[in-house]
C-alpha cells in the first residue's frame, strides 16, 4: 500500500445551500488552481470542513477568509 502526505488548506464551511460555491467563487476570483478537494460533515447539519490541496495554500486560505469562511488549522 502507498501512502503520501500532502500540505492541505482545510475551510470550514457552514451546512447550507452556497457555501461550497462562496468558497469556489473566492478561489476563481483569486486566480488560484486547485489540484485536489474534498469535503465532509463535522457535526449534522451545524458544521462542515472543505480540504483543498492545491500550489499556493496560503493564498487558498486568504481567498476563502476574504469570503467570510474560517480557515483551520486541525480539525478543533
């Protein structure tokens, strides 16, 4: 079995209709690539985490603060 690590940039998002595309909108407006994503429920219908891998993760993580979402850092 293979097994990688990658650096990611993980956003939570809130668990209504939009909040995925809030979050693809702040990565296109940003001109940034994403290479890899998903994404799952934290708590039922309260919270929900994005993970985007991608070449500027840094950049990931300002486009998505800018649209009002909270990065983290683990999953808290």
């Amino acid at each position: 079995m293979a097994v990688a690590l990658n650096q990611v940039a993980i956003s939570e998002i809130p668990v209504k209709p939009g909040s995925l595309l809030k979050l693809s909108r702040a990565v296109e407006d940003a001109q940034l690539n994403i290479a890899d994503a998903y994404g799952c429920i934290l708590e039922r219908g309260k919270r929900a985490v994005f993970v985007v891998e991608g070449d500027k993760l840094d950049a990931i993580e300002a486009a998505a603060a800018n649209a009002g979402l909270k990065a983290l850092n683990s999953l808290e």
